[in-house]
C-alpha cells in the first residue's frame, strides 16, 4: 500500500487526511499521550483494517477520538456526574472515560462490550483532524501489536509506513505515555490504566477515585481484566528488560554490578537511568529528572536500545512522584515483570 506522508499541517492537508477517513481509509495522526492509528468509528470494515495494520488481538477494543466534549453523546448513551465532572476539569487532556456504548460506534470498535472509552485530545492537530474528518475516530496506539507505543513521527514511520493510508507527522508526545482509562460506569470512578491525569487528580473532583488492582500486578491466565488490553504483553523492544526498583544508591550499586556481569557474558548492555552517574553500559540514557520526564522519554528509549541492537537493559526506577504510576506500569510490562527490588517494600 501506497501511504501519503504529510509532513506540512495545515487545513487543507488535514482537510485531505479527513476525507480518506470518510473514504474507510486509516490515518495516523499526533496527539499529546502518543500517536493514534484511526478509522471512523461507524466504519466496521476501515475499523477491521487498523487490527489488521497493527496485528493487535480483535478482542482489545480501541479509544473513541471526538474533537470537543459536545460530541460524546455521539458515542456514549449516559454522561454519569462522575464523568462530567473529570471532562468539565481536564478535557480536552489526556485521559479517556469509559461509558456506556451509544449503539451507532461499531461493535469492532468495542471489541463486542457494551462499554466505550471515549478521549479528547489535547493536541491542536489532532482536534483539527477529527474536526476535518467529522466522525467520531476509532484509535488505538499507532506502533506494531506489542511494541512501544510511537512518541514522534519517526517511530509511527517505521511502523506503518506501508501499513496506514496515510501518516499525519506532527512533533513530540508532550506527555509521552498513553492516556489514563478512567471507568465510569460503577460508583467510584476507577482507573484501569494510569496516564497524565493521576489518581490524585480523579479524587480532587469527583470527591472519590480508585485504582484497579490489575494497575501493576500482572493478569493470570484465568483472569478477563476490566481493561482487555492488560492481559498483553505490551511496550517491549527486542531487549531484555529488568526493572532495578528502590534507594538510589542501592540501585546504583546492583546495576553497576549487573552491567559488568553481562557484559563479561559478552551481551551488550544498555542502561535506562535516572542517576546521572556512568554505569559503564554500551548505551545509557538518561530517563530525565522527575517521572513526568521518564514518561515523556521511556517508549523513545526503549526503541533506541533496539536500534542498537542491546541484548539486555536495565531500568533504574528509585522515585516517587504523581507520574510514577504511569511510567512503572509501563516499565514493569515492558519488563515483563522482571523486577529487582533493591529493599524489602
Ligand atoms: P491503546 O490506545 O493502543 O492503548 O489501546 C486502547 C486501550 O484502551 C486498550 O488497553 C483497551 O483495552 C482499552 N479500552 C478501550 N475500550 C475499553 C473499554 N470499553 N473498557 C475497558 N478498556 C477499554
Ligand atoms: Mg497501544
């Protein structure tokens, strides 16, 4: 397949990406969390062909995109106090609520639950672009089924460049992890997947909030998940990853140590690290100062050790702050649950 790049946004490009959606086309497209592969909502067969482009399981239901909060009732059937009050505060911002499913969004859309995770995108292009499209648009992360989510254009290239009709290149993810799924379908509102907007955040206006306890433990085999998308295996390069977790100074000290093992095994090694010190790795990156510069740079990060061809990482993760949630979450899938705790928790 022929993919049209554009690489210049203004209104008339995005008019054009707007009418391949309305042609069954799929589009990728900038939003603040990460990139978005999207298809009109009410298309089941555009809808089959973003599964298809990204090999993603047909039983993990995507995020409804709309341009501005006066569309939800496009896509859900019931508004509950909880969720006007988080749209009324954050939206547009980068989260997504789950409600109940207004019939007209395609079943493929929702995986077959009567449930819909409904986002507006913070990011003026992708509001631009569902404005241009003038359907609600189905979307979930624009990476391969399993790999890092795509922070900026270069990475939504080499994933589906070939695989989407089209490939909107804005700039960087600001926020640089998915958005927060808040479900608002039972008495307290609760967060399946945490993302920019934070536990503390949902308190704060809706007077009360929980996590979902599958947040940072692991799905067992026997277990359906409220969020279909934790039962996968998701974010992870091609690199061994093990998560170092606890005091700094511990942490430093295990993965120097693990950086020479290793490396006298004879695997390349990388380090993820949020010391400023040389661990002696053959790739470190610095994953910033606070959790919301990790979040912002983890996924970019973990591409970079596969594009080097690292056998092993190692991800020093020693605070926490309101971002904290979001980035372990992603860092302990990617790990696959391969956690080193430096101190008894
Ligand atoms: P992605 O945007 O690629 O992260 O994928 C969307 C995420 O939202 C997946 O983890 C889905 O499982 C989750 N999701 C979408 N719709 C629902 C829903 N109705 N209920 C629970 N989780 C959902
Ligand atoms: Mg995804």
């Amino acid at each position: 397949m022929d993919t049209v790049i554009i690489r210049e946004i203004n209104e008339a490009n995005l008019a054009k990406a707007g009418e391949t959606i309305r042609g069954g086309g799929i589009v990728a497209f900038p939003t603040e969390t990460v990139y978005g592969l999207g298809a009109s909502a009410y298309d089941a067969e555009a809808v089959k062909k973003i599964y298809r482009a990204k090999g993603r399981p047909s039983d993990n239901p995507l995020i409804v995109h709309l341009s501005d909060v006066s569309q939800v009732e496009k896509a859900a059937r019931e508004i509950p106090e909880t969720a006007q009050k988080l749209f009324d505060s954050f939206a547009p911002g980068p989260f997504t609520v789950i409600l109940k499913k207004q019939p007209d969004i395609d079943d493929i859309v929702t995986a077959g639950l009567d449930t819909v995770g409904v986002r507006i995108p913070s990011d003026p292009t992708a509001r631009a672009f569902i404005k241009a499209a003038g359907v609600p648009i189905a979307a979930p992360s624009a990476n391969i089924s399993g790999k890092p989510s795509p922070t900026c254009a270069e990475h939504v290239l080499h994933d589906m460049t070939g695989r989407a009709d089209a490939i909107i290149c804005g700039g960087n993810a600001k926020v640089g992890v998915e958005s927060t799924i808040i479900d608002c379908t039972g008495e307290i509102p609760t967060i399946l997947r945490p993302g920019g907007i934070t536990l503390e955040d949902v308190i704060s206006v809706c007077g009360k909030g929980q996590l979902d306890k599958h947040v940072l433990s692991s799905v067992s085999a026997n277990e359906q998940p409220k969020c279909p998308g934790m039962k996968y295996k998701h974010y992870a390069p091609d690199a061994d990853v093990t998560v170092v977790e606890g005091e700094k100074s511990h942490t430093e000290r295990i993965i120097s140590d693990m950086v020479q093992e290793y490396k006298r095994k004879g695997n390349t090694v990388g380090v993820l690290a949020m010391s400023d010190i040389d661990f002696g790795a053959d790739l470190q990156i610095s994953s910033g100062k606070n959790n919301k510069e990790f979040a912002e740079r983890l996924f970019g990060a973990l591409r970079k050790f596969d594009d080097r061809g690292i056998d092993v990482v190692f991800a020093q993760f020693c605070m926490e702050d309101s971002y904290g949630l979001a980035v372990k979450n992603r860092l302990y899938k990617s790990a696959g649950n391969k956690i080193i705790y430096t101190e008894k928790k």
